[in-house]
C-alpha cells in the first residue's frame, strides 16, 4: 500500500471519527428518551453541515496532492 492510500484512508477514517463524535457530543447533551430534544436540531444540523465542509476540503487537499 502506497503512502498516500494510506493518508487518503486516514483522513477519511479522522473525518468520520469526528462526525460521529459531534453526534454523540449532540446527543448526548440533547437527547430524550427516544429523539432528540427540539433546542438540538440546530447543533444537530451544524454538525451535518460541518462534516459535508470537511469532506469537501478534505477532497480538495487530496486532489492537489496527485498533481
């Protein structure tokens, strides 16, 4: 395995660390029973927003770096 495959795969794999992280931040601190509290749909759609950025820089990085 190269050495970008390998960064490639890490960075994928941190990114989504992360989001999955912010959910659990989110609904750790929001949550109900079963759902999550209305006051947290705006954190919850923060963190959505956040992850589809860093995916996106993230891609833009990865293309520069095959150039």
């Amino acid at each position: 395995m190269e050495r970008s495959d390998v960064v490639e795969i890490a960075i994928a794999v941190g990114s989504v660390g992360v989001f999955v992280g912010a959910l659990a931040v989110v609904g750790s601190m929001y949550g109900t029973d079963n759902s999550i509290a209305a006051d947290g749909a705006l954190p919850l759609v923060g963190a959505l927003v956040l992850f589809v950025v860093v995916m996106a820089l993230a891609g833009l990085y990865l293309a520069g770096q095959d150039s």
